[in-house]
C-alpha cells in the first residue's frame, strides 16, 4: 500500500497552523511540527518494508497527535501503524489500528476522503493476508466501491483496489470473478497515462496468477511472460522487485516442461531476492520453487538442500506450525521418496498432513493424502493407500464445493488435474477386487464432472463411504485432526502479537503452546503407524466394500435381474491403466487392459475419423478396438446369454460409437442391443415408461446463420408424424419460424410422450454457454439455456436429438460433455435421450428416423428398436447424399483403405448408422 497522501497532510496542517497562528501556541506549533515530521519519515521507512525504522516515528507521531487530539492525523497514523503490522504478519495489531482509524473517519463524517479509501484498502488487505475470506471479499467489494468514488476509475488506487478484490476471489477459489477484477485493473492501468507505479507488469503477473493457479498453464506463461517484459521496461533488468516476475516465468516455464530455462530463471530472480536479505519469506518461496524443478529433473539431492533451506527460513520467521510450511514439507517427502528414504519420507509427509490439517489447507491436506498414499503404496499395504486416497478424494469434493467452476477456460483444468487422483484410487480399488467401491469411485467422478459442466453437484455425489474396517480409524483420524486444528489456532494467536505486546507470561504461554503442539504432532505420528500396521494386518480379512457401495450393486442385480435374462452391465474405467467391470444378475468380474489413456483417445480418435469419411474402410480400426474393449469379456457374455448391453463409458470412450465395433463377423449393433447408462442419470432405469405413442416434432430446413440448408429434415419429420396419417405416429410438428424457444416449452408443457427435435445441434467440450441447438427462427437455444425450468422434460419418455455434433478434436476433450447433456436432459426428466456423435447425414437420418419410430411400435426395447432401425439402414436401398447436420468436419485421418460401397447398400458404411447412441432407460 502507498502512502503518498498521507505523507503530504501533516506538513499541509503545519502551513495552516502557522497561518492562523493564534489559534496555537508556539510549543503545540513545535509538537505539530515534530509529529509531522515523525509521521513522515515512518510512512517513507514503511513504504521501504523499513519496519523496524518506521515503528518509533509512527509511536511518537501518534502519541502527540493524540495529545493534542488532531483526530484526523490521528487516524492517518493509525493507518501507517496498521499497515506496518500487516507488513510484518502481525494482523491481530493491524486491524486493531486500523478499525480505530476507520472509526475516527466515520466519527468526523471524512469517509470521502483518499485516506479513508487507503485505510480500508489495508483492512481489506489484513483480512485477505490472514486468510478471513469470509470478512476479506465483503471489505475488498467496499473498497473498490469506496476507492472507484474517491479517486474516479482511472486512477491508480483503483486500480489496486481491484487487483487486491482479484486476490481475494482468488484466495477463495472463484476464478472466474478473480479474472474479471484483475482484467478490469489491467484495463484500467493501461489506461492510465503516467502510473505512478509499474501497474502493468504487475497486473499482468496478477491475470497471469488467475490463469496459474486454475492450472492453464499456457496462458499464464503467456502472461507471465508479457508482465516480465512489461516489468523491465518499467524498473530496469536489475531491480529487486523483478525477482517475483522472473519466478513466475520460471515456475510457468517449469509447468511446460522447459525445467532447464525456468532452474536458470529462478536462480536470477533468487539472486535479486537475496540483494535484499537471505533470509526472507520471498526467497523461501523462491527456493521452494527450484527445490520442485530440481525434483522434475530428477536431480533430488538438489531438490533436497534447496528445500531444506526454504524450510528453515520459514521456521525462523513464522515457526514450526505455520501455514506456509505445509507445501514445502509435503515437497520435502516427495524428494526423499524419490531418493528411496521412505521412513524420512512418510515422517516429513505425516508432518505436512499435520499442517495441512491443524491450518485447515484444504488443497495442501489433499496433496499430503495423495503424497503419503503414493509413499505408502507396496505389497501389503495397499489397503492403508485406498485409506488414504479416500480422504483425498473427500478433500478434492470438499473443494470443489467450496469453490465456483462456471469459467470454462479456467474451471476445467481444476477438474482434469484432480481426476487423477479419482483414477488412482479407482485402479487400487480395482486391483484389490473391491468393484463396488470402485464404480462408486467413479461415480463421484462423474459428479465432479457433471458440476464442472452444469454447474450443479448432484445430492447423491458428495460424500465418499468407508468400509466398516476403515470407519474407526477415520473417528480416530477426525478426533486428532480436531485437536491439531484448535491447538494451532491458540498457538497462532499467540504468535500473531508483536515482540513489544507480548508479557513474560505470553511468552511462556507460547512456549507451553508449541510444547503441546509437540506432544499432539508425536501422537499423530503415533497413531498413523499404528493404522499402518493394523491396515497390513487385516488386508485380507476385512471387509472390501461398504456397506453403501454392496447396497447399490445389490440394486442393480436386482434391477438386471428383473428386467429379464440376457441383460449385462458393462463398465469402462480409465485409469492409469483401462479396467473392464462386468456385472449380471450372480456375477460380478473385472479385466484390466494394457493400454493408457493417451493411447486409447489416439486410437478412438483415428476411429472416428476414419468413420465420418463413407469413403474409407473402418474395418481395420474397428476390429482392433473390438478385440480390445469387449474379447476379453467375450466368453462371459456368450456364458451369460447376454443380448443387451448396458454400458457405461468414461473419459473418451465417450465418444466411441460401440455400435460400429466388428467382431470379425458382424458389427456390435448387429449382435447386442446398446443402451448408454449414466452414473447421473440413470434414477430411471427401473421406470416402466411405455406410453400411449404421441409426438411433437420440431425442425430446420432453410440455412440459418452459416448452416447449410437441411431439406430431408421435412420427410423426416412427415415420416414419422405425417399428417393424414402418412407417419408411423401421431404428432404435431412445427418447422422453421414455428420452432422457437417458447414453442419448445409449450410442447413440453403438454406432456407428449415422444419430442423430435431435428436441426443443427453443436456440442463444445466443457462450454454449455457455447453448446447449442439452433432453433427454427435462427437463434441459438444453449445447453445452459435448456437448464431453465420452463423446458420441462419430465413427461418426456424419448427425447431425440437427431442432429448432434460432439467436438471431440481438442486435446482436452474427454467426453463429459457427451454425458453431461444426457444427464442433464435426465435430471430434468427425460428418461431417455436418443443423440448421435458426429454430423449425420441429412437424407440417410430421413429414411432412419422413421424406421426406428416404426420399430418402436412393437413390443421390442428401445435399444433393440435402434439396433433393427441400425439394420435397416445397413440393408436398405435409400438414395445418399444428403446434407450433414452440425458443425462440418475438415480433415481424414491419413491414408486409409478405401471402402468400396455395396450400391445396393448405400448406407451400409457405420458412417449413416453407427452415430446414433441411447441413453438410460432401456425398456
């Protein structure tokens, strides 16, 4: 914080002191003079991080000043007072000081005065600093307010009042509105013709932090990069403050992989850092930094001395408890283990727990379970690792209801990075035969996932079960965690007063605090060995599931079971490696597959590919993938006489048609009724919904905003509910003009069993804002939009959307939203949703939709009603070369072998057929 306006004020009263001179007398002239004089030097030692010089001047102007009551320059001291104590860390003092001047202000009607906007600023500050989100946002929003009205928009103060509410929002985990105010101070700075500070550089560091700390590490190197630039030109090459630049650089460096250009960038911004004392917090953060790029090259002794310096610095100037030993404790494990030291290891990986806990870290407790379960995993204990990694699962839900994930660009790399940790203990899970805890592993996946995308976490995917064996030592876990966390509060208070507050009797208080922190900290170290052994010991008698988890498979062999033989459940999990979870009405298996994520997204990508071109052989392709997501289950459902499939897919198989996998002999569609069910969606699985047939069906034909023209939308349509009963059904339909957003929700509103809706349907990878059906009239209706309570589905039984296009080409795309809008839909009533994968063929999805309508007037299941209408297609004899519906694709995989075209055949390639996918409710 500046404080240049105050500086100017007590020589200001001086001047008019002396002009009316008889109104004082000469000594209270010479105190005023002295005071002010003090008052000054003390701001410009605080203004320097000169504590210890500046903390006699301010104590000696504040004592005249409160003499001679001058309540104004009282309370302008009062502010410098509080924002040294704020500068050294001792908060309790700082917001003592500065509530007195703020109440001084308010008592003297001065709150629209520049130093009122400073003083609050520094409340705000100290809340921030001390980690009180809850009193920090509220004071950051009244001081941009208040600051906004005294300086007016372009000024610098406003600009750091946004920049520090940025923080705050930060702090709490809402991105989105941290990006808005550090934008909104950078756009301000820029405007601002000579800053009297170097507000670009650092407001640019500042979005480039938003983007960092969210994980979207390119942009905030990016950032990064232009604060440094912007930084030197404003400070020269050499100044200190360019150290915190020059690491951001280099931790965004080390982010992308460069770990040797960012180790030479931290080590000159640590050389900078050191100019100015070797002992400071920024050089233990400094150092913490090299300590983890070392450890990324693998050169860990490195890692090790760096980190042990970073730690004691911080020991020396905050003590053994602080919050801000947790993350270079738990880094000083990583690098031990690393060093095959793992009793040193699981000792410094037990004290970052014991941190993370006692400050109530949330990310830092769940990077402490993950560190100790990764240390903790080797024959014989990995049921203490699932443990474990249950607890930081519990930790990563906790967060993410904590924290606002509605900004796609930052939100979903929040979500790509903690799913690894779902993925590890759902492989351990798995590895250990404990199915059903596994698949409810991944259903909480899935919710996370779903909340990322919709915006909402459903009820039943916030809470993780442990098994009966597992419950009491979590009770014994919670009772030291609550220990910890109020001894370290006591502890903290105590520490939080100044060197000059604190009594001979604060002193041994401290010292019986930190004794007794001791004692707690031994007995938790304790208690994790014991749990460690007794985890070993019962591995093989104890209970592996919970009861919740047994609970839910016994609902689903019951449901299977009552829906006929023939009917099997399979689940697809990717982990670090692909599982495979069979379950029938007795059985229940699971096979693991040898191949990574990575691998299998390249394969299902190259599938697609080769799929969306009718000119290119997809035999090759999908028997590969045949024999390797359903032989190894092959002979289970031969034994199983199964005939519908149930499948449940995860991460890019999302965007895998199954229907288009070949045995050899046949193609999936040809042998298996399909049915997509969803961990979210799947409440009406056990519905019987078969309703007397109505439908409303809604269509584009003309060419709207970019989109070709869809002509084979109205024989599509007449074909199904034609009137003068030229269709398969009864209906309604409304085309072009008629199909509006109102439209649409007065036609839900009427209960039809059956909605059609055929037009240009365009999903984006974690974007429901930017996913979007285009209405008859041209607007864009998104899936954000849909989510209004007004498009009520819950009437719905069928919802086709018989014109989707999944964006699966980016890097990211793992297929949640492919789940996430049949989930949505479902959560909202639907019970069941017909979509397709890719850019259909407008006049082959004319001749499909009323065969699969036509089938459906049978007794026959949904699923098999597609699979005979997927026949139909492949034998039919149907004129091709249609338009295709949704975004157009560019591009073929590389040279593939050509498809010869059976012209009795037209649409036999998985092209016209394989897109279509259905999800939930199978009956």
């Amino acid at each position: 914080m500046r404080n240049h306006y105050r500086v100017s004020i007590p020589g200001l009263v001086f001047v008019m002191l002396m002009a009316f001179g008889p109104a004082c007398s000469a000594e209270n002239t010479i105190r005023l003079s002295t005071a002010a004089k003090a008052a000054a030097a003390g701001d410009t030692a605080v203004g320097e991080r000169q504590y210890d010089k500046a903390l006699p001047l301010l104590e000696q102007a504040l004592a005249i000043y409160t003499v001679e009551r001058e309540e104004i320059l009282t309370a302008n001291v009062l502010t410098s007072m509080a924002q040294l104590r704020e500068g050294k860390g001792e908060y309790d003092a700082a917001l003592s000081a500065v509530h007195n001047a703020l109440a001084i202000y308010e008592k003297r009607n001065a709150t629209a005065t520049k130093e009122y906007a400073q003083a609050y600023q520094i409340l705000a500050k100290t809340y921030s600093k001390r980690q009180d989100v809850a009193n920090a946002l509220p004071a950051m929003q009244r001081s941009v307010a208040i600051s906004t009205k005294v300086y007016g928009e372009n000024h610098m103060e406003t600009v750091i009042a946004h920049s520090n509410l940025a923080t705050v929002y930060l702090t709490s985990g809402d991105f989105a509105n941290a990006r808005v105010h550090a934008v909104k101070a950078l756009n301000l700075c820029e405007q601002i013709v000579e800053p009297s500070q170097p507000c670009i550089g650092v407001t640019l560091g500042q979005v480039g932090s938003v983007y960092s700390r969210s994980g979207d590490n390119t942009n905030s190197l990016l950032y990064y990069k232009r604060a440094l630039v912007a930084m030197e030109r404003e400070l020269g090459p050499d100044h200190p403050s360019l150290a915190v630049g020059i690491a951001n650089v280099g931790a965004g460096e080390g982010n992308a992989g460069n770990y040797e250009t960012a180790i030479a960038l931290t080590k000159r911004g640590l050389t900078l850092q050191e100019k100015q004392g070797k002992s400071t917090l920024a050089v233990a953060n400094t150092l913490n930094n090299l300590a983890f790029l070392y450890g990324k090259m693998g050169q860990h002794e490195n890692a090790v001395a760096e980190i042990r310096r970073a730690i004691e610095i911080r020991e020396k100037i905050q003590g053994k408890w602080s919050a801000g030993l947790a993350i270079p404790i738990n880094n000083y494990a990583s690098f031990l283990a690393a060093l095959k030291q793992p009793v040193q290891a699981q000792e410094q990986g037990r004290r970052g727990l014991a941190l993370a806990l006692a400050n109530g870290l949330l990310k830092s407790q769940n990077d402490s379970f993950q560190t100790l379960a990764s240390i903790q995993a080797t024959p014989g204990n990995q049921s203490a690792t699932v443990f474990l990694r249950k607890q930081a699962v519990s930790t990563v839900l906790k967060i993410a209801q904590a924290t606002k994930l509605r900004d796609r660009d930052l939100g979903k790399t929040f979500v790509a990075e903690k799913a690894a940790g779902f993925r590890r203990l759902i492989d351990e899970l798995i590895g250990l035969d404990r199915l059903p805890e596994a698949q409810e592993i991944l259903a909480l996946l899935k919710g996370d996932e779903y909340l990322h995308f919709a915006g909402e976490r459903l009820v039943s995917t916030t809470i993780v079960s442990f098994s009966e064996f597992e419950k009491p030592w979590l009770h014994k876990f919670r009772e030291h965690e609550t220990r910890l966390v109020a001894m370290t509060g006591a502890w903290s208070a105590l520490q939080r007063k100044s060197t000059a507050q604190t009594s001979v009797e604060e002193i041994q208080r401290q010292a019986e605090a930190e004794a007794e922190l001791a004692a707690e900290n031994l007995a938790f170290m304790t208690f994790f060995e014991q749990m460690a052994q007794a985890f070993a010991t019962k591995e093989a008698q104890h209970s592996s599931a919970t009861k919740e988890s047994l609970q839910r498979l016994g609902e689903k062999r019951q449901l299977l079971e009552r829906h006929g033989g023939g009917t099997v459940a399979l689940k697809f999990v990717s982990g670090e490696r692909l599982h495979i979870v069979l379950t029938g009405d007795r059985k229940q298996l699971s096979r693991r597959i040898d191949i990574t994520a990575e691998q299998l997204q390249r394969k299902i990508t190259a599938f697609r590919q080769v799929l969306q071109n009718p000119r290119s052989d997809p035999g090759p392709l999908a028997r590969e993938l045949y024999q390797l997501l359903l032989a190894p289950v092959a002979p289970e459902l031969a034994a199983m006489k199964a005939r519908t499939l149930l499948v449940s897919l995860d991460g890019a198989l999302r965007y895998l048609p199954m229907a288009g996998l070949h045995d050899g002999k046949r193609y999936l569609a040809q042998r298996y009724s399909l049915a997509l069910i969803s961990e979210l969606g799947n409440r009406s699985l056990a519905d019987q919904v078969r309703t007397t047939p109505h439908l409303a069906g809604f269509g584009l034909t003309k060419s709207v905003a970019g989109f070709k023209a869809l002509p084979g939308v109205q024989r599509e349509l007449s074909g199904i509910a034609g009137a003068g009963g030229r269709g398969v059904l009864r209906g309604e339909i409304l085309l072009d003009e008629a199909f509006t957003a109102d439209s649409l929700a007065a036609s839900l509103a009427k209960g039809h069993p059956f909605t059609h809706l055929a037009s240009h349907f365009v999903y984006k990878a974690g974007h429901d804002d930017a996913s979007f059906l285009l209405l008859g009239d041209g607007t864009r209706l998104s899936i954000k939009a849909l989510q209004n309570p007004r498009f009520d589905f819950s009437r719905t039984e069928l919802l086709t959307l018989s014109a989707c296009d999944t964006a699966a080409t980016g890097v990211d795309a793992n297929g949640q939203e492919v789940e996430g809008v049949a989930s949505m839909l479902q959560q909202r009533g639907a019970k069941t949703v017909l979509a397709t994968l890719w850019a259909v063929d407008d006049g082959s999805t004319a001749a499909f939709m009323p065969a699969f309508y036509r089938r459906l007037q049978t007794s026959v299941s949904k699923p098999e009603a597609l699979r005979l209408a997927q026949r139909d297609l492949m034998h039919g004899r149907f004129a091709a070369g249609g338009a295709k519906r949704g975004a157009e694709r560019v591009g073929v995989a590389g040279a593939q072998p050509k498809y010869k075209a059976d012209e009795r055949n037209r649409y036999a390639h998985p092209y016209f057929w394989a897109p279509f996918v259905m999800v939930s409710n199978w009956r």
